[in-house]
C-alpha cells in the first residue's frame, strides 16, 4: 500500500482522511496524520489541507516542520487544496501582514483570498480532465479561494498542466474593480485545478463534498506512478 500523509496542524485534515478511506480507494492505501517529521518520514505522499495558509505556516515553523515539508515535497508527491495550494506556491500576494512563509514547489503565483471579500464563497460545476466518469461534473468548494494570477515554470521544472478551469461567466464578479473582471477564457485567474511533475494543486475542497474522485485521482495518477518510478 502507499502511505498517505494527511498535514493535520489544522484546518480540514479529518475530511481528507474520509475521503480516502473510502471506496474505491481505501484498499490502495495507508493514511497518516502528520504532525511530525518522524510522521513524514513514513510517507509517499502529502496532502495540505484547506484551512488557514498563515496559520498552518506558523504551527509548521514552531513544530520544526518547515525544513522537513520542503525537502519531502523536492522527492515526493504533494497535493495542496485551498490554503494549502497557497503554501505550495511559488509567490503570495494579499498576504497577511506580518508575511506569509510558503513550501513553494508549484510555479505558480497565487492571490491569497482572491475573490475578494465581498464574495468569499460559491460552488461551480466543474469539468476535470482525467477524472473518472470526467462527463459527471465535480462540485468546486470555494472558501475564501485562492487565485491562481499566473504560471511562471522554469526552462528546468517540468511543465504545468491545467486540469479544470472555471467559465468567466462563473466567476464571482468584483464590482468594486471592474478593471480585474476575467472575460477570457484563458486568463490564469480561471485555473482551479492543475498538476506540475508529481503535484497537484486546487483552490476549491473536494474533501467537502461526497465525491472522491478527486481523491481516487490523485491517488492513480500522482501517488501510485511515482512508487513504481521510485
Ligand atoms: N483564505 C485561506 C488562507 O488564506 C484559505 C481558505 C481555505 O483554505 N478555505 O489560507
């Protein structure tokens, strides 16, 4: 079996845990709560969950995480929704006074709390590439989501591949700035979903919905390919 690491400093770790122990899944692999470098130790692969970017860097800094996070995510896999795809950016902006620390290991920069303030939160069907039964779209959980502003891999990192993007008209609109609505179709801001070598990285929470096939996918496409690369 793979081992699973779920990050469980905070935010919505218990749910990531559900979901992957459930079927089809729960048979190809082993989950653990990581609190510590010796928990991570025992991983394949982690999952960052949604919860509080700042906050989760902060508890990963006092428990002497960070260092340990950052070398596991240069060899292993990684997946990162919500605030924890804002900790495996590349660059932050909109982030809280004070700073916000990052893992890094996706080339992307991103807006923490993007949508704004007056739309913190709204659901989307979504069409993802490579999902099981990919024509049933998948729900979009977005909770005070982070924006994806632009790709920026280097000539070395391999390349970045987008999976499921948001329709502008689905876009929250932000009235009070009419100059950053999204119109194109190809503008970076609709990208929700994406992969980059062994990573994954989506804004919204498929732990807060009762599909797993997110789950399933990274599970197939991500963790299982790099154990027989390994
Ligand atoms: N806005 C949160 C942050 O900055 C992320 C929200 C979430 O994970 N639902 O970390």
């Amino acid at each position: 079996n793979a081992v699973v690491g779920i990050l469980a400093l905070q935010g919505a770790f218990a749910e990531h845990q559900a979901m992957l122990q459930r079927s089809p899944i729960k048979r190809k692999v082993t989950v653990v709560q990581v609190r510590t470098a010796e928990d991570l130790a025992k991983c394949d692969a982690l999952i960052i969950p949604g919860g509080e970017s700042t906050t989760m860097a902060i508890l990963a800094r006092s428990l002497g995480l960070l260092e340990p996070l950052k070398e596991f995510i240069r060899t292993k896999v990684v997946w990162g929704t919500c605030a924890g795809a804002i900790l495996l950016s590349q660059s932050v902006e909109n982030a809280k006074k004070g700073g916000q620390e990052l893992l890094g290991g996706i080339s992307v920069k991103i807006a923490r709390n993007g949508w704004g303030s007056q739309v913190e939160s709204f659901e989307a069907a979504l069409e993802v590439e490579g999902l099981r039964d990919s024509s049933t779209p998948f729900t979009g959980v977005f909770i005070r989501a982070p924006v994806i502003l632009g790709l920026n891999p280097a000539p070395s990192d391999p390349p970045i591949e987008v999976i499921a993007r948001l329709s502008p008209q689905c876009l929250p609109r932000s009235h009070d700035q009419p100059e950053r609505q999204v119109t194109d179709s190809s503008d970076p801001r609709t990208i929700v979903a994406l992969r980059q070598g062994r990573h994954l990285l989506t804004t919204f929470h498929p732990e807060l919905t009762d599909d797993n096939r997110f789950h399933e996918y990274f599970v197939q496409h991500c963790v299982l390919p790099s154990l027989q690369s390994a």
